[in-house]
C-alpha cells in the first residue's frame, strides 16, 4: 500500500473513497469543501444532517455516491476538539480512516483533514503511522484467517504540499512497533529467550549493530545472581542480550535502553491463581519495545549512541525453581531476600541496570511490565514514569505528548522502601500491597549509582483486550513510538 500528499483539492479528486475530516462542532462548509459539496449535488451537506455528524472522533458517517459521481463513497470523520497543532488528532482520525475503508473494501482512498500547524513532513508522517497501525493484522497462527488482507492500494493526502520524508520515517516507525507487536502477540512456546536473542542477532546481521549474546555460564561469571534465581525454575536456557547501535557520525549522547524480556512468567512458586496467567505471554513486551526500536534505529540512524539491553529467561517451575525466602545475590553485590517470586521482573532487571551503567551512558531508560498495581492506578492506557532526574523525565514526558504513548509521572517516596527492608539481607524483592508500583520502582533505583535514570512500568497499555484506537484486540507494541521520539531528540 503506498501513502502519498498530493496538492490536488477535494473537490478535484477523483477515487474510491473520499473523506473530509472536521473538528468537533466546526462542521462547516466553506473554501474547498463548499466547492466540493456543489460538485457532489450536496451530497456532503446532506450526509451531515441526516447523521447529525458533529465531528466527535471515532464514529465516521458514510454514504455511497451516484453512479457519475467522480467519487464513489464519501465519508465525514471527526477530529474532537480543534487543536491544530495536536498531530495526535490526525493519527487517530487517520485511523479510524483506515478502519473504515478497510470495511468498505476499497482501493483508492483520499483524505483531506483541516490544515495544522505543523510542518508538512509530522503531518503526513502522522497520518501514515494512524493509517498502518490500525491496518496492521497478525493471521500468523489462524489456519483460515476470517480477516483478509485490506484491498487498500493507495492513500492520497489531499491539499499537502511535500512530506514524502514524514511518510517513509513513519513506515520505518511502524515496522518496529509491529515487530514489537509480534512478538509480544506470539504464544510462550514460539518466542522463547532464545528467540529474542536470534531476533536480536538477526536485527545486527541487517542493520550492522554489534551484539553480545551472553549465556548462563557468562553471567555466573558477572555475578548475576538475581537474574540468574528467576532463571532456575525454567528447562529454557536464559540469555542476556546487549545490541549496540553506533551512529555513522560523532554522537551527541551515549544511552541506554533496558526490556524487561521474562517471556512467560508462571509466578514461580507463588504461582500465579488469580487469573491473568493466560497471557503472561507478554511480560517481554518491554524486550520486545527495545527489538522494535532497534530495528527503527538500522534505518533512521540518528545522531547517538544506543545499547539495548535484554536478560531474557522464563520464571518457571521446577526442580531447581527459585524458593520464597531464598536469598539472591546480585551483579552489585547487593543481597536480596526473595519474599515473593511473582515479583521476578525486577530481580532480572536489577542485574541488567547494573550492567548498562557500567557502560557509562549518559542515561538509562527501562521498560517493563513491573506490576499489576501500575495498572490499578493508572489504567490500561496509561504507563507509570519514575525518574531519579527532572530533565530525563521532561524529555520522555515531550515524547509522550507528541506520539500519543501516555505515561505519567509518579514518586519515588524513599519511605515506602521501608517495607523492603530485610532483617536478614539488604532487601525484600517485594513490599506490601500498598503502593506496589512505587516500591517497584524503588527496589529498580537501587542498582543504578549515578546515572539519570527513568523507570516506565507499561504493564497497562502493551495489551488491550478489546483494541484501541490504533490496533485490535492484543499486543499494541507501546513504547517503541514513545522511546523513538525520545532517543531522536537528543
């Protein structure tokens, strides 16, 4: 499918489907579009009364043209409230565009949108992100899959003069967020710690990134005790992945990117009854965000230095299963009391935070789905942000603002580390049920010194039961958009 601008006006295009987007209660027909409605008969005036279309997003009204109409179907979308400037706006309505001609199988689509503020190149790079995410489909394990593949051809960009640039950064945007996606999306015993690393050498081996995949004797030797105490229970060997992207200039910063990558996590011992085990599948969407950005740093090569890092393993159960009230010893020398081995992904990621300042960054971001009390307090569309440093946070508070990825900033109240505190070791993996998501945080910003460094627990928005504006129903591939943004604009 190809996605272009085009300066052609509405009222001179000619095609499948055309849609006019409005911004909410600004539903009005002047310049372009009162030429366009005179061309149609006043098919688009009459279309707005008789569906009462007042430009709220998401409920598109469409209507098939006559048979000399030079446009075969029309479509109104709306935008919500008018905000030129919010290209989150456009994405969305560029979706649920794409929904729509996918619905009404058509080949050729035009859209014209109300003009922003923003330079050609974000609009139509955010208008081709909307359009290919909500078009994404993983048929990978149907037999006979129900939805086919879209007929959509083409997408014209009515009315923008250039933004060919936007449009291709954004395809190379949305193909890591939909390998990302895909991964996380694949059953436990497809993607294994062993399949993350062979996605990650083959990502090197396309792109030229260097690559270190370490094994379990490897990190016996780095001392990567709490690591390597989740990785007990499992028959699947760990692996302890480290990509480094180098740019083809001098770059501006040195940074580091840490995924949680636990690829099925039974809760070990403190096995998982609830509920919820069914689609721990995804624990390694934080890996799986780090894979996409990589395979989006090979192609838009910006000016910085970048190491991801992945300990990859499962938290199983068997023989050699990590025990509650073991203690654990990590990379740092510090010991951990285990009280609870649901809370595993904080003890990999304790060794792999270690390892990544030891790399002399200028700051460290990790992503992980850390705990179900994120979700509790912030719903399932948006991330939790912790920072041992404002101006880190600010950056991936603007990132978020401009890709729509919501995250939110909460403390790091030292206080409520006192309920990590062990009599018989320097910490508890695990405090109580109160504020779960901060003493998460917290134990995390034990194994990092120095270095700024943020926290995202993303447990809420990497899976959607029911989909979101931008994709169905499952893995979202959240935070390779968001983590992108961030690492461009340094």
């Amino acid at each position: 499918m190809d996605c272009l601008t085009v300066t052609t006006r509405p009222q001179d295009w000619t095609g499948d489907l055309l849609c006019i987007g409005f911004w909410q209660d600004q539903v009005e027909l002047t310049g372009d579009l009162a030429l366009l409605d005179g061309c149609l008969g006043g098919a688009v005036q009459e279309l707005i009364t008789e569906t009462e279309f007042k430009g709220k997003p998401g409920s598109p009204s469409v209507t098939r043209l006559g048979a000399g109409s030079p446009v075969k179907k029309l479509a109104l979308v709306g935008l919500g409230k008018a905000d030129p400037a919010n290209l989150e706006a456009y994405r969305k309505a560029a979706a649920t565009v794409a929904k729509t001609a996918k619905s009404q199988k058509v080949h050729r689509l035009g859209l014209f949108l109300p003009p922003s503020d923003q330079p050609a190149e974000r609009v139509a790079g955010a208008l081709t992100e909307g359009i290919l995410l909500a078009l994404h489909q993983d048929n990978r394990f149907k037999s006979d899959p129900e939805d086919k593949p879209p007929v959509l051809e083409q997408v014209e960009f009515l009315g923008i003069d250039g933004g060919a640039e936007g449009i291709t950064r954004a395809q190379q945007l949305v193909s890591g967020v939909i390998l990302a996606r895909e991964l996380v999306a694949a059953p436990a015993s497809v993607v294994t710690p062993t399949t993350l690393a062979e996605t990650a050498l083959s990502l090197a081996q396309t792109y030229g990134f260097n690559v270190t995949i370490l094994e379990r004797e490897d990190c016996e030797g780095l001392g990567m005790g709490a690591f390597l105490g989740v990785a007990r229970g499992s028959d699947t060997p760990p692996k302890f992945i480290h990509l480094t992207y180098t740019p083809p200039v001098t770059p501006h910063k040195r940074l580091a990117i840490v995924g949680k990558g636990v690829t099925f996590d039974s809760g070990g011992l403190n096995l998982k009854t609830q509920g919820g085990i069914e689609t721990m599948k995804m624990d390694m969407a934080g890996a799986a965000a780090v894979l996409g950005c990589f395979k989006v740093l090979g192609q838009w090569q910006p000016p910085v230095l970048v190491h991801g890092i992945i300990a990859a393993t499962e938290n199983m159960i068997n023989g050699h299963a990590m025990h509650p009230g073991d203690i654990l010893t990590a990379s740092n020398g510090k010991t951990i009391e285990v009280n609870n081995t649901d809370a595993e992904g904080r003890l990999t990621l304790a060794d792999a935070l270690v390892y990544a300042e030891k790399l002399e960054v200028d700051a460290i971001v990790d992503l992980a789905t850390l705990t179900g009390a994120c979700i509790v307090a912030l719903g399932d569309d948006i991330a939790g942000l912790w920072s041992s440093q404002d101006e880190l946070a600010e950056q991936l508070l603007q990132a978020s603002a401009a890709t729509g990825e919501k995250i939110w900033r909460m403390p790091l109240e030292e206080k409520y580390f006192e309920g990590m505190k062990s009599p018989i070791a320097d910490m508890k993996n695990a405090g109580g049920r109160s504020a779960g998501s901060i003493t998460g945080a917290l134990f995390l910003q034990q194994y990092v010194q120095k270095t700024p460094w943020a926290h995202l627990d993303v447990a809420g928005p990497v899976w959607s039961e029911k989909g979101n504006a931008y994709a169905g129903a499952g893995a979202t591939g959240f935070g390779v958009r968001l983590l992108m943004q961030w690492l461009a604009s340094q």
